[in-house]
C-alpha cells in the first residue's frame, strides 16, 4: 500500500502487478504504455478479446502441423511457424500488461484486429491463396469489429479484408497437395473473392446494426436508471424534510420565545439590539418555512400564480431575493420567430428557479442577469452573475446531491440538487458553466413541454 506521495508508475498500475521484469516484462511495458493511453472505460474487454486470439492461434498451430505432418501435404513451416509465434507473443504480452477486466480502446482494438487480418492473408498467402478452404477465416475479425466498434474501424476492417482478399485471389500459386499444387481456374478465384468480399460487407452490416440497437437500448437503460436513482433521492429527501419540520418545530419555536424576550429585555441602545431583532426575523422565516411544507399547494387564485409573461414571473421571484449593492436585469430577446409566453409557474418550477436566481444573488459581487430567449421551439433561460463562478473541480458535478462549496456556511449541497431534478421533471435541460467573469445556468424548456404541462394544470 501507498501512503507517502511517491508517484505511482502507470503500467504497475494499470496490470496490478508490479513492476514489470525480464523480456516480457519489458516489452508488455512498452506495449501497456502503447495502449494505455488509449485504453478507456468502453470498447471491447481485454478477456474477451485475449481468449478469441488464443483460439485463433492455437487453431493455426494445429492446423499446420497437422495438415503438414499428418496428412503428408508439405506447407512452408519456416515462414508459417513464426507469424503464429508472434501472434502468440503479443497476445501473451497483452494479458501481463493489462488486467483482465481492463478494456481496450477502440483505435487499439482496430489496431488489433487489423493485425489479425495482416496476420491471416500472410499465412493464406503461403498456403494456396484463395485456394485454401480456411480463407472464409477473414470474416472472423470483420465480425468481432463490427461487434464492437463503431462505424469508421468497422469500414476499416471490412475493407482490408476485402482488399487481403483479392490480393490472395491474385497471387499465382495453387494448393498445396499431394501430388502437387491445386490449381483452380479464375472464374472460380474471382467468384471465391466475390463471395468473401459479400459476405464480409454483409456479415459487418448485420453485425453492427444488431450491436449498434443493443449498445441503444443499454443506454436507454442507464438513462432510466439514473432517472429512477435521482428520483428515489429526491423521494428521500422529502421524508427527511417531513421528519426535520417535525422535530424542528419545537426547537424553533423555544429560539423564537427566547428571541422576543431578549428583544423586549434589551434597552433601545445596547450594541446587542440589532443582533437580537435579526434572530428573532430568522427565526421566524424559519418557521414559515417548515410550515409551507406540510401545507397543500397554492392554486392558480393565488396573485403569485397567475398567468403573466415569463420575464415578469422571473421579476418578481428575483426581487425577493434582492441584496444591497447588486444590480438586478431581466430582459427579454426573442429569437426569430419567437414570442415570449404567458405562463402559470407551479410551485414546484418556482422554487427551482428561485433557487439558481438566489444562489445567483449570493455569489454576485455587482450585477446579476436573467436572460429569457423565445424561440419557435425551445424557450431559453440564462442567470447570469458576476461572481467567481463554479470552482473548475467541481464544475462537472454540479446538480449532484451533496455538492456544495458553502461546506462552513451549513450549506448541504442539496439545493441545486433538488431544482436540477424538478426541471428535468417538467423536460427542461439544465447546463451549469462559467464565463469570463462569473457564473451562467441555462434552463432550456421545448415549448411542447411547457404547453402540454400547461394542458395538465389547466385541466
């Protein structure tokens, strides 16, 4: 285990064992740092593709030996044997490179795979060409790209071998066989290549199609799923906020009694007066707060519900947040064809926004601005500050659960949160960057959306 703050050597790291030593050792090294790089989370598994390799050229072995030693028909050994040797040793040198679990990315299994097809023409090469029934062998790795690639490496694997292919059906030579080579005529060299170069486009084509719905339907599962996570987070922390109205009422209400008589016990000029007023202010928002959460929702009666053009809904939510010393903007800019609707925010949307507007006024150090873009089919939002933005760290996990820079102000990392998954509820997209200065959330409603929940509220 590593304690001190040595630096960690990445191919050590990257097979789990060590330093590497000897010759091999050496050269998977190289190889680990070849790859590595290149390596990531997706592409194809280092087991999956070192077992087919081993099958292959176990098979090659085999093959060779005995169709030279046991049926008699002589094969050039000494330049077959060592292409299989080498295939052997790079495959060897990829599973003590790399952990079994590790997965290669997909320029490097290319690379492999293009290998293996460089690999097969040469030993077709020198055993008969086209004229060696093994030559339908050249679909294997068109089919294994396929599988797991994408568009470009499987084009690129299909084809060279298309192109191995007729180089094969080119060459002038026969079969090796007893009694001589097998010569066939080039009608049927020409048709064997037509066939390989078919099947090849056609085994890439249904190949990838199948793996390419399979890898859509895998992430529509992980979306779901993440939905259903942040979902069930959310539906936890609204028992947490039911339990912490609960027992924090009472508290609250002995800090409140406390407060008012510490407000009627101070003289007018004790330092302490201001001080105590403000406790007693704060503790009372804080029991309106709780008292909102057990309370049902407002209807569209209320004068903060009303319809009215979202610029304005976006004015009044902000200036309840308003700070001295900030300058407050709100303007509209439709764009072509757009005009700016006339809305009824449900509670739910406007805590979302009044949470990125509050957060908005508390990091701004002199002007805060709301941007609203109609279009013709999405309508846009932008809260814009002039603070020190997001911290760079942690901008990629912004709208998380429990991310949060105000760590020494009590702040829970929750609030972003919470607006983030009740936008995503009502289909709006939510982007979280920084400009040159300060902070930007853009909120990107479809109007389709927005007019179908209208439908729902209104119905």
């Amino acid at each position: 285990m590593r304690l001190s703050g040595e630096p960690v050597d990445p191919v050590a790291l990257q097979a789990g064992r060590g330093e590497p030593t000897g010759r091999l050792g050496r050269a998977s090294a190289w190889l680990a740092r070849l790859l590595g790089p290149m390596s990531g989370p997706g592409g194809i598994r280092l087991h999956t593709i070192a077992t087919m390799r081993w099958i292959a050229v176990i098979g090659q072995l085999f093959t060779v030996l005995f169709v030279h030693f046991s049926l008699g028909i002589e094969l050039p050994l000494v330049p077959m044997l060592p292409a299989i040797l080498l295939s052997g040793l790079l495959n060897l040198a990829l599973v003590v490179s790399f952990r079994a679990a590790a997965r290669l990315g997909e320029w490097p299994a290319t690379a492999l795979f293009a290998y293996d097809v460089v690999q097969l023409c040469y030993l077709l090469a020198l055993s008969g060409g086209l004229h060696n029934p093994f030559a339908v062998l050249l679909l294997l790795p068109v089919a294994m790209a396929a599988a797991t690639l994408g568009v470009v490496p499987t084009v690129s694997i299909t084809l060279l071998a298309v192109a191995g292919a007729a180089l094969l059906a080119i060459l002038p030579q026969g079969l090796p066989f007893k009694g001589g080579p097998l010569v066939l005529p080039g009608l049927y060299l020409l048709a064997a290549w037509t066939a390989i170069g078919l099947a090849a486009i056609l085994v890439a084509m249904f190949t990838w199609s199948i793996a390419e719905e399979a890898r859509r339907h895998a992430a529509a599962l992980a979306a779901t799923q993440l939905a259903l996570a942040r979902e069930q987070k959310l539906s936890a922390l609204g028992g947490q906020a039911a339990a912490a109205a609960h027992l924090l009422g009472s508290p609250l209400g002995t800090i409140a009694v406390i407060a008012k008589e510490l407000v009627r016990g101070l003289p007018e000029d004790s330092p302490f007066a201001e001080e105590v007023r403000e406790l007693q202010a704060q503790a009372v928002r804080c029991r309106e707060i709780l008292e909102t959460l057990g309370r049902r929702p407002l209807d569209a009666t209320d004068a903060r519900f009303a319809r009215a053009p979202m610029g304005a809904l976006l004015q009044t939510i902000a200036e309840e947040f308003a700070r001295p010393g900030v300058e407050l903007e709100v303007r509209v800019e439709p764009e072509e064809g757009g005009v700016e609707p006339e809305l009824v925010l449900p509670p739910a949307l406007r805590h979302a926004l009044a949470n990125f507007i509050d957060n908005a006024w508390r990091h701004a150090e002199s002007r805060v601005e709301i941007v609203v873009r109609p279009g013709r089919q999405r309508l846009t939002i932008e809260i814009l500050d002039d603070g020190p933005g997001f911290p760079p760290e942690l901008l990629e996990w912004v709208g998380e659960p429990y991310v949060t820079t105000r760590r020494g102000e009590g702040g829970l990392g929750l609030g972003i949160f919470i607006a983030n998954t009740l936008l995503a509820r009502s289909g709006a997209v939510v982007h979280f960057d920084n400009r040159t200065k300060g902070a930007r959330v853009t909120v990107v409603w479809p109007l389709a959306e927005l007019e179908r929940a209208q439908e729902e509220r209104d119905g």
